[in-house]
C-alpha cells in the first residue's frame, strides 16, 4: 500500500501523520487498499479551521470522505469514523445481497417443466 499525507498551509508533524497512518493501517484487514492519500489543510479565514480529506484507492468503488473540525484531531477522528462507516455499509450491502441471492431461486426456474 502506498500511503501519502499532503499538508496545505501546516506544519507536518509526526503526531498527526502517525495517527493516520494507523488509523489507516487498521482498516486493512477488513479491506485491500492499494493507495491512501489524506489532505490536511488549514482554512484561515473559515471556521472550523481544519479540514481533512481521505481518498482511499481499493479494488472496486474507491472510499473517499472529508471533515472539518476545529482541531485537526477531531477532524482525523471524525474523517477516519466516516471511512469506517462506509467499508461497514459497504460489507453490509455486500452480505444483503448475498443472502438474498442464495434465499431465491434465479428468475425463470420456478414454473417451468422439463420437455
């Protein structure tokens, strides 16, 4: 997995860039994710200042997410809990259908008789 953290107008710490760092690492037994990319910008003149977008490159439909908050902490908490909600909805649909598919039979089999 290739994982990269952009920071726009602030600093880079280790703090920060570690946090999600594992954040991400974390979801990487419920999903394969091939590229990371999280932004981090500080927005002087709006409130919440902080702003944090996750894109995550995956087999299948890409999971993208962004927050704002006024601490980037609570925006990399509030940004990674959307990630989550989205790999769990999509795991979710996922066993739906599934279960649905094994619980009918496929269209045209029902009624018709051997000639």
């Amino acid at each position: 997995m290739k994982l990269s953290v952009q920071h726009r107008d602030i600093r880079s710490t280790d703090t920060v860039d570690t946090l999600i760092e594992e954040h991400i690492l974390a979801l990487q037994p419920r999903l394969q994710i091939d590229e990371a990319v999280a932004r981090l910008e500080h927005r002087a003149g709006s409130s919440p200042a902080f702003h944090i977008s996750v894109h995550l490159v995956t087999p299948g439909p890409d999971v993208f997410a962004e927050s704002d908050d006024h601490t980037v902490r609570a925006a990399v908490e509030k940004v990674m809990k959307q990630v989550r909600d989205k790999i769990t909805d999509r795991h979710a649909k996922r066993a739906k259908k599934l279960k649905s598919n094994l619980s009918s039979p496929a269209p045209g089999i029902r009624g018709k008789r051997a000639s």
